[in-house]
C-alpha cells in the first residue's frame, strides 16, 4: 500500500524538501504574503496557520513529487545510541563552585558559644 502524500504541507516540511533551514522558509513565506505572491514560497492562509500547496512544490520541482511520506514529514534525526559500547560506568564529575562563605576570624562577633 502506498501513502499518499499530502496536498498542504506546514512550513517545516516544505523547507526539508526544498533543502532550506527553517528559518529561511518561514522568511520566504513572510516575503510571500507582503510582495502579494511575486516573492517567496507561496503560502495558504488557514486561519492562523500556514500551509505550502504540494502543486506550487511540484511546479518549482519541475514535475511530480517523489517521496517517501515519512521523509517528508519526519522530525529533524535523532542521534541513537551505540548499542555495541558499554555504557560509561562513572559518570562525568560535576563541577563544584567555589564556597562563598568566609573562613570564621578570630575578633568576629559569636551569637552562641559552645563552651
């Protein structure tokens, strides 16, 4: 069975087929909607949230679009643990600060003596 990749894509998963980061989509999209559609990635309002049509993504690609619907819409990679190392049997020391608490001098004032 294949999936079917959807009509809208979010901003996110335009920029990862267009191989741009996700700050560079979303100033896209922006220069979309202030030039009136002459500049940008064009955008689909849906009330507060932006969708980029597949079409407009299949006519910039040239044809249609061939992928993995996981792809397109994966979460940025996570890196696995190596499974065939041992875990670190101590864990890293954890750095301490300085006290700041002065050593007791001889002439300071004693609110309880311990005689």
């Amino acid at each position: 069975m294949t999936s079917e990749l959807p009509d809208f894509f979010t901003i996110p998963e335009a920029a990862r087929i267009l191989r741009l980061t996700r700050n560079h989509a979303y100033e896209q999209a922006k220069r979309y909607r202030d030039t009136g559609g002459a500049e940008g990635i064009c955008v689909v309002p849906f009330g507060f949230l932006l969708r980029v049509p597949r079409a407009w993504l299949e006519a910039q690609a040239g044809g249609p679009l061939h992928l993995a619907l996981d792809i397109a819409t994966a979460d940025e990679p996570t890196i696995e643990p190596d499974l065939d190392q041992p875990p670190d049997p101590k864990p890293p020391a954890r750095r301490t600060r300085p006290s700041r608490r002065r050593s007791p001098q001889p002439d300071d004032l004693q609110l309880f003596t311990t005689d």
